[in-house]
C-alpha cells in the first residue's frame, strides 16, 4: 500500500487502478475478502481481458 501513498506526493492528481485480469476478476475479485479489502481500502479497479488487450469494466 506504499505506492498510492508516493503517487499522490508527487502527481496528486492521477487517479490509480487496480489492474485485474477477467479471470481473477470472476474467480476471485467478488468473494467477501476481497470485497472487504477494495471496501476498506477503497480500491478502483480495471478488469481486462489480457488475450485480445481489451478493457472490460472500470469500477470506481
């Protein structure tokens, strides 16, 4: 969790995501902890599909 930290000191401006592959997403991303981790660290992430390199879903 350092990285967002430095991110906004030096561009407070930039907006991070987390980047998730399609599968993970599905298989993973939606069980409680999880879903507890984005919740309390408030998370915005980015579900793509690696194979054709094709954003799927933006989740604030």
């Amino acid at each position: 969790m350092d990285y967002p930290l430095v991110l906004e000191k030096i561009e407070p401006y930039r907006i991070l995501y987390l980047a998730i592959p399609v599968t993970a997403y599905q298989s993973f991303f939606w069980r409680d902890l999880p879903q507890l981790a984005i919740q309390t660290y408030r998370l915005k992430l980015m579900v793509y599909e690696p194979k054709n390199e094709v954003i799927l879903q933006w989740i604030e």
